[in-house]
C-alpha cells in the first residue's frame, strides 16, 4: 500500500469551535490533492483534561492544531516541544512522530510574519499588542525577532511589558503605530463589539491588524479604517499557518 493510501486523521482542538476555518481549509485541499484517506474534524473540548481520550479514540491522528483556549494549557499533555514553541509558550500544531509521541510546534509566528511585514513602512517601530493569550505570544516573538518593540495591553496587567487600556494617551497611540487585536472581541456573531482603545488618536501613519477574520471588516478595523489607517484581518495569516501546519505534519 502507498503512503497516500493510509487512512490519516487530522483535526482542530479548540472550546465552541463550529465556525472553524482550519476543516474547511483542509477538507478542501484533501480533496484537490485526491487524498481520500485524509480527514480533517474538530475536536471541541470544554475541558483541556479530556485531550488524551482523543488521542486513544483515534488511531489514525497524524496531527492537530489547536486554536483558543488551548494554545497553552495543551503543553502539559506533550512529550516535546519544538525549540520556537518552548521559547513561545504556546502551541498551535502538534505533530505525532513516527515513535508515537506528541510534538508541539507553533505556525502561528510563520503566518503572521508573512502576513503583517509586506504591509510595515520605515516608521513601523513599535506595537501595541491587544491581549495576552496564546496568540498574542505568537505576535510578541515575531515582532521581537524582527526587532519592532511591543507592549501587552490588558484589562489586568502584569509586570513591566503589560499596561492597561487606560493607560493608552495620546503620546502612546502616537508612538506605537502597529496595533494587533489578539483577542476575540469582535468576532462573529458579536461584531458590534470591539476593543476598547482610544481611536481618534489613530492615523494613516497605523496599520491595525485584526486576528479576527469573522467577520472579514471587524469594528475594530472600520475604526481604523476611517481614520485612514491601513487594515488587515487574519485570513491571510490562518491560510499561512495552515500551510505552514502541513509541512510540518509531512516532514
């Protein structure tokens, strides 16, 4: 039997996850490579201490991503992290290896990097980072790679990377000009929300990026956009990391 041949199992591991993009993305390109032993499901947990019943249920899993609110809480099920995931603290793949175990890696910094950095000009120096999930981790280590300075906002901040909303004058919005939402306010059905964030200090010299891509044009964006900011949601960067996903489930 071909390799292609063997039934393999692929799935999203997430909380509330019906809207997901990841099995339509994947149910998709199996089908355009003819892969017909290839499935893509999504494993919706309320509680992260139910994850190794997945893993003894389904014998053919090759790999899973995992999407809010596990991206961290996963990392104790795992046999080995990948030196970017360990040096995140989040992971958003896991690979099972030809000796059986669990490895985490994180293709959420892939995605974004590719997505954002055509968009950034010279005096794209310094970002606020909306959030302080998983994701957000992400974000923090692409821009610090790349050497954009960044600051956690947070309704609770901790230490000295973190300030508050309210911490956001004029002088702060004018100087950190990237500004990603990592949360989910916003997202669908709830688009009439959005972060709460001082938007008449922002300007067309901002790029607000959205991780949201459901709806396409959050709040959050609109905001941006008729301040003449330029805009971007995170569709660009799902597909990226998605991509970037089944290299590392192939390798």
């Amino acid at each position: 039997m071909r390799e292609e041949e063997k039934d393999k199992l692929f799935g999203l591991l997430g909380k509330n996850i019906s809207y997901s993009f990841s099995r339509g993305y994947f149910t998709e390109k199996f089908k355009e490579l003819n892969l017909n032993k290839h499935k893509y499901v999504n494993f919706d947990l309320q509680e992260i201490q139910n994850f190794p019943s997945i893993i003894d249920e389904n014998e053919h899993l090759k790999g899973i991503n995992v999407t809010i609110p596990y991206k961290e809480d996963v990392i104790p099920f795992l046999n080995k992290l990948d030196k970017t995931a360990e040096e995140i603290g989040a992971v958003n793949t896991i690979k099972f290896t030809k000796r059986g175990d669990l490895k985490g890696y994180n293709s959420d910094v892939v995605g974004f990097e590719n997505s954002i950095f055509p968009l950034l000009k010279k005096h794209h120096k310094r970002a606020l980072i909306l959030g302080t999930g998983g994701a957000s981790k992400a974000i923090a280590y692409a821009f610090k790679r790349n050497d954009i300075k960044f600051k956690f906002v947070s309704r609770k901040p901790k230490g000295k990377k973190e300030i508050s909303y309210d911490d956001l004058t004029q002088e702060i919005m004018e100087k950190y000009t990237i500004i990603v939402n990592s949360t989910p306010v916003g997202t669908s059905p709830e688009i009439e929300k959005y972060p709460n964030i001082p938007y008449q200090f922002i300007t067309s010299n901002h790029i607000l990026y959205d991780l949201i891509y459901n709806p396409a044009e959050t709040t959050f964006l609109s905001k941006g956009k008729e301040k003449g900011a330029t805009i971007k949601n995170g569709l660009e960067m799902l597909k990226l990391q998605a991509e970037e996903s089944w290299r590392i489930w192939n390798e």
